[in-house]
C-alpha cells in the first residue's frame, strides 16, 4: 500500500497549519488513490478526473502500479496536440 501526495494537498495544508514544516508526508497523502487499468483510453481517464475533481490517477497493470497521470500531462498533450500539424 502507498499513498500520493498532490500540489493540492501540500497548498491546502499550507493554508491552514501554523508549521507546515513539523507535517510528515503520511499526513498529507491520499491512502486510496483512484486507479485506472494500464489499457484505460485517455478519454475514460479523463471523464473519471473531471467527474472525481481529481488532480491525478494511478495506473495499475494488474496489482503493479506502473504510473500516475495528472491533470498535467493532459495539459502537455493538449499543447503538444496543437503544435503538430494537422493530418491531410
């Protein structure tokens, strides 16, 4: 079992404790992560993000976890998406 600990996490308790600094990681981790398959179509990856309000997804091939996709590199293939040309 792992935990993740997200840019939200870390600004949510940024805002709120007095001395983020005495935090351990544990305390900020989500213990439950969503998953997805590692065979996922980044479509139902993203549907299940927005629905969840989720930042990020664990992808698991089996009981291996082999990635995590964020919210990030939607972002990235996005913009990598736009600079290549279109296809005749």
């Amino acid at each position: 079992m792992f935990g993740v600990v997200s840019s939200f996490a870390i600004s949510h308790v940024l805002a709120i404790h007095k001395n983020p600094k005495a935090l351990r990681a544990w305390e900020l981790c989500a213990y439950k992560p969503v998953t997805v398959s590692a065979d996922a179509r980044i479509s139902a990856v993203a549907k299940i993000m927005v629905a969840k309000r989720l930042h990020y997804v664990v992808v698991k091939d089996g009981a291996s976890t082999v990635g995590i996709v964020s919210s990030f590199d939607f972002v990235e293939y996005y913009l990598r998406a736009r600079r290549s040309p279109a296809p005749d």
